[in-house]
C-alpha cells in the first residue's frame, strides 16, 4: 500500500540518523557565527527577499554540500540539484548511472527530470540509477502536458513512475510555462493544476510547482491564481538582474508567500558568457546560490563537470551585497538584450511538444 503524504512519521524515517546529525552540524556553525539573537534580530528587520537570503545562506563552508530548507515545506534538500536533462545524451547508460550515484554519495539529494527529457530516456536511467536507493534521494519530475487536459497530465504521470521505478514522487512540476496564454491553459477546469491536486490526494505526489524560462510576467499571472504551490523554478543569474528580470519581479513574491525557489539556467543555458571570459563558472554558480533559493539545478554531462559543481558548493560562502552589486555592474552592459539569456529573448530553448500544441 502507498503510503499517505499526511503520514508524518512515515516521512520522517526517510531522513536518517546521519543526516540528522548533518543538519544539526550544519545549524550549530551558524549559530556559532552570529548567535541566535543576532540571527533572529537581522531576520526581523531585513526585507522579506533579504531576510529570506539571510536564512538560505547564513553558512560557512563546511566541506559538506549545504542543505536548505524548500520552502515552507518542513523538508531540506541540498543546495545542488543534480539536472537530469543531460542524463540521455552521455556518453553510455553505464556512465550516466556512475556520475549520478557519485553525485548522491557526495550528499546531492535533490534529482530533476521531466516527462519529456530525451523521449524519457532521462526518465529511465534515473530510474535504474535510483534501485536500492530512492530513500536517498528527493525526486522531482515534471508534467509536460503543454496545456492538454487533465488525463493527459495523469497518463504522464504514471509513465513517470513507470520509467523512475518508484510509486511517489517528492515534487511535480508543470513544465516550460513559456507562453502568454499558459496560465489559462493550466488552470482551465480539468487542467494541469487539477492533475497536480488529484495526484496528490492519490498519494502519488508529496510536493507540487511549476518551472518556466521566458518571462517573469508569466510566473506572476500562475502565482495569481494562488495555487498551493511549494515550489516554483526559474532562470536566475548574473544577466537576471537587468533583463526580464525574474530576481526582481518574482523572487520576492516567492520569499513573501514561503514558496520555495529553484534557480536554473546560472550559466546562461549554454555557458556562453563563460566561454568569453565574462564571468568565472564560480562567480557564476556562487551569485545565484546567495539569493534566496532552496536549491540550484545544475545541468551535469559528465564527472568533470559534476566535481566543478561539487567543489564550488562545498567551499561556497554567500557573496556580500557589495560582491553581487559589484558583478551585475560588472556585466549590466552585455546582459540589456538578452544575449545571454537567449532562453527569454528568443524560441531557442522552447522544447518541441510545447511548440506543437501551440500551432508553431
């Protein structure tokens, strides 16, 4: 029998002793630094988006990767998301399952994919990946409907399952809200919004959101519908700042409503800005891991580029104000077009079943 969302004790026995112990490390250093009435009085007078930063990032490096709260969910996840999207295009089937099982015993709990990542390929692997060891792991996939009705959403769902080995999953998002009538589509009656509610009263889904790269107007007209959200994901980096920008418009609604935010796309989508020497991967991934977010999902394509990730948040401190001002300034005058964020100034990164079922 599945066991119930509700069942708060059948949740917790997913969290064990080590990591317990982990956690209780990792709040003892921050309360070494600042003291709880430190911490307590600079949360009462920030901002909302600031204190929520303070509290997301109120760490040292530890050598561990950090964990964060999601939201207002009660669980923590890591800071490091393991992007599954790359997971079909490795080089073979063995490997990609290598990498993702280093990437789980390094402590990167939290797995994104979605329905439609290389025709389920993604899906799959993570799955066999995933034996023996789905009580490591905190899992999310993503319906990608494109605004088709509820069964079609739930049909997803179960080939989800299907291709992942498992009977639940720790977050369902709606995938690529990227177009302007989007909103309405999902939250018609019988749409996408209604599979997320169905699916988590099946027991079938803990958590739900929904992701989106184009425009934060976009994010705004789903938030208005005032869904129950958990989660919300979106592109956030160094180019956010001055273009559609989704650290502006929808970071603080996120912060306000206790809506956990996952950030994607910190190199730009390609690490084009990276390859012209702009900005370090480093400068890069550490300016969105001191916003406050829950986690970043990292596209990961081999073990080189997973043991980049791994150090980088293993040694991550929060850059100042001063720090981030600094870099955004450094890069304003590259980042007004949107040149490198081609994932909002252009159709590039808008995937196929989605152009399709809007008649492109």
């Amino acid at each position: 029998m599945k066991p119930k969302t509700q069942d708060r004790d059948f949740w917790s026995k997913r969290f064990d002793r080590r990591q317990l112990l982990k956690t209780l490390g990792l709040a003892g250093s921050v309360l070494a630094l600042d003291g709880p009435r430190g911490l307590v009085e600079a949360m009462g007078q920030a901002p909302p988006v600031e204190a929520a930063a303070l509290s997301a990032t109120a760490q040292v490096a530890t050598g561990e990767i950090p964990k964060r709260m999601l939201g207002k969910t009660g669980v923590q996840v890591s800071a490091l998301c393991f992007g599954g999207a790359h997971l079909g295009g490795m080089d073979s089937e063995a490997e990609a399952i290598r990498v993702l099982h280093e990437a789980l015993e390094a402590g990167v709990t939290f797995l994104d994919n979605a329905w439609e990542y290389n025709g389920g390929r993604s899906e799959e692997i993570m799955g066999k990946a995933l034996q023996g060891r789905r009580q490591q792991a905190f899992l999310m996939t993503k319906v990608c409907s494109h605004g088709r009705d509820k069964r079609v959403a739930l049909q997803q769902l179960d080939e989800s399952l299907r291709r992942l080995k498992t009977d639940y999953l720790d977050l369902w998002q709606i995938h690529e809200v990227v177009y302007a009538d989007d909103p309405d589509r999902h939250f018609v009656p019988n749409g996408a919004a209604d599979a997320l509610l169905e699916a988590k009263r099946q027991g079938k889904v803990r958590f739900l959101g929904f992701t989106g790269h184009k425009d934060p107007k976009i994010h705004l007209k789903m938030l208005a519908h005032d869904f129950p959200f958990d989660t919300c994901q979106m592109p956030l980096n160094v180019f956010d700042g001055t273009y559609r920008s989704f650290e502006q418009e929808v970071l603080p609604v996120l912060s306000q409503r206790g809506i956990a935010s996952l950030a994607m796309k910190s190199l730009s989508g390609n690490a084009e800005p990276i390859k012209q020497g702009l900005v370090t991967v480093e400068e890069a991934l550490r300016y969105v891991l001191s916003l406050p977010i829950a986690t970043l999902v990292s596209g990961i394509d081999s073990r080189q580029v997973l043991q980049q990730n791994l150090g980088i948040v293993r040694r991550f401190v929060p850059m100042t104000v001063a720090e981030m001002e600094a870099l955004r300034t450094r890069v304003a005058r590259y980042a007004m077009d949107g040149r490198f964020e081609r994932f909002k100034s252009s159709r590039d990164y808008d995937g196929r079943i989605g152009r399709e079922q809007h008649g492109l």
